[in-house]
C-alpha cells in the first residue's frame, strides 16, 4: 500500500486539496446553455396549462391539471370546515370553561381569529425634526448623563 502524504508538522492527511479524477457526478459539465437571463413579464407565463398544450385559449382555458384543481377546492373546504370546529371549541371553552384564565384565554384567541389581530404601529418622533435639533437634543442627554 502506497504511503500518504502528509501535511507537514501537522500529521493529519491534506482534506482541502483540490479531488483529482471525475468525482462523484462526473466531469464538470462547463457553463449552462440556456442563454442569457431573461425578465419576467406580466405576459410572462408561470404555469403550463393542458389547454394550452392542446392548443385552446380564450376565457374557457384553465390553469393546471383538473383533477388537481378539483382536489385543491376539495381540501380547501375540509379545512374550512376544521377552522370552523375549532372556533366553536374556542367559543365553547370562553363561554363554559370552570376557570376565568381559561374564559379570558379563550375568548382572546377567538377574537384573534375572527377579527384578527390588532396592527402594532411606532411613532417616529424624528421625523419633522431637522438635524440640528437632533444634535442639540443628543447634547442635552449628553450632559444629564453622569459619567
């Protein structure tokens, strides 16, 4: 068996050495051949459409597979029904639970479900402020701070 060589001093073998031989895909295949990019477009299409590949166009084509979009539509409605049954159980618990805490959680939740949740907002209070109140401002917090 033929010995390795060794990285000097370190006695481990060399691992970040460039691979010598094809590797585990092959040889490199070189640069892509499908041209320069191109932009996308709002006329640029995301989908095949089967009525498409059958040559019909107009308001009656469909996107995708039929069968598929049946079982999308399917799957939707099961999960609206499951949302719906969770709600009731969340409602259930606010108006019958034994204890408060689980009243107050509960109806809290439904609430967020139903009508959502509130949007945090932040007042930027810099905004109509001109550079040199920032910096006379930044002073005066400077000098009321102790050191």
């Amino acid at each position: 068996m033929p010995r390795r060589i060794r990285n000097p001093g370190s006695g481990k073998a060399p691992v970040n050495t460039p691979g010598k031989g094809e590797g585990w895909g092959g040889p490199a295949k070189g640069a892509g051949r499908g041209g320069p990019a191109k932009a996308f477009t709002k006329d640029s299409p995301t989908r095949v459409t089967v009525q498409a590949v059958a040559g019909q166009t107009g308001s009656g084509a469909q996107m995708g597979d039929p069968e598929k979009a049946a079982r999308r539509r399917e799957l939707a409605a099961l999960e609206e029904v499951r949302q719906q049954q969770m709600r009731d159980v969340i409602g259930t618990l606010a108006l019958n639970a034994e204890r408060e805490e689980t009243q107050l959680s509960a109806a809290v939740a439904y609430l967020n479900r139903s009508e959502g949740l509130p949007v945090a907002t932040q007042k930027n209070e810099n905004r109509d402020m001109t550079l040199e109140k920032m910096v006379a401002q930044a002073a005066k917090l400077r000098e009321r701070r102790p050191d």
